[in-house]
C-alpha cells in the first residue's frame, strides 16, 4: 500500500496529512517532536494530484471546514500507529465535546487506569493525528495550558477558536 502526503496551509501553519489509499495516518505540525521521518511520508501531492486521493481530499476539506468555524467533528478514517493503551488515550480524546477540555488525570480514569496521569499525557504527546484527535484539549488539572507537540501556542489559538465559536462551554 502507497504512502502520500499533502501539505495543507492552515491559520498555524502548514500541516502534512500523511494516507495510504483507505486511510488517514497523520496530521504533522512543521516541528511535531514525535513525527516519523519525512521521508516515510511518501509521496508529496499537491491539489491537482488529489483527484486520485479520496482520503487526503476529504481529510483536507474538513480540516478546511474545522478552521472555518463550519466542522467540529471529523468524520475521517483513521489508521494511528500506537500502543494499545495509547490507542485506548486516542479513543477517550476523541470524546471530548467540542469546546470542552479535560485533564490528563480526567482521561486517565476514562479510560479506567486512574494512576497513570502521566502515561496519559505520554499517549497524548505521541498522538499522530493532531487536531483530528483532539489532544489540544488536555489540561492540567489546575486548568493550565500545559505541552502540546504544536506548542503551547498553538494549543492555545486551537482552544480559543473553539471556545469563541458559538455554543462552546468555557475551558
């Protein structure tokens, strides 16, 4: 199965959407700490090439639709490299409602391991899919804005694009 990347100019910055034929496997920041050497990304696409690449257009229409205000759920199929429990971390961020933020120690016991806060901000550092797996909204449990593989910048523009969208709870 082909491997092929898209860069996608987004209000952050570029973003890379990594797919196979069937699925998503990626969305890298230009820095993301724990992203997987540029050359596994394949090959490069540019808008004309996409006509072939049903995933990378529909992934990259709806990240489109999420920075216009227009999506708050991504509706993609996702193919993340990871451990079982890092996939069990995936999963439970995937339920954070839109808007909504939750700790790493609220995650922890989501997921029924409510010792391991920090094996959970662990999963949540090594998350490939940013932003379609929601890890910008982890917090510190004192409502900080803590580490993010986009940085704490961007976690923070992400959060507050959310939370001045209308019928977003506050953070």
């Amino acid at each position: 199965m082909s491997t092929h990347h898209y860069i996608l100019k987004s209000p952050l910055g570029p973003l890379t959407l990594v797919a196979t034929e069937q699925v998503l496997t990626g969305l890298y920041f230009p820095d993301h700490p724990h992203a997987p050497a540029a050359e596994s990304f394949g090959t490069a696409l540019s808008d004309a090439d996409l006509h072939g690449a049903e995933v990378l257009t529909l992934s990259r229409d709806q990240v489109r639709e999420y920075f216009a205000g227009k999506r708050r759920d991504f509706d993609l199929p996702l193919a993340p490299q990871g451990t079982e429990f890092q996939h069990r971390v995936w999963a439970a961020l995937r339920d954070i409602p839109f808007g909504q933020t939750r700790s790493y120690g609220e995650i922890a016991k989501t997921i029924e391991a409510p010792k391991a806060s920090r094996a959970v901000g662990m999963a949540n550092g090594r998350n490939p899919l940013a932003i379609i797996v929601p890890c910008h909204r982890v917090i510190g449990s004192d409502g900080s804005i803590t580490g993010y593989s986009g940085g704490q910048q961007r976690k923070r523009e992400l959060l507050e694009r959310e939370r001045s969208q209308e019928g977003a709870s506050p953070w």
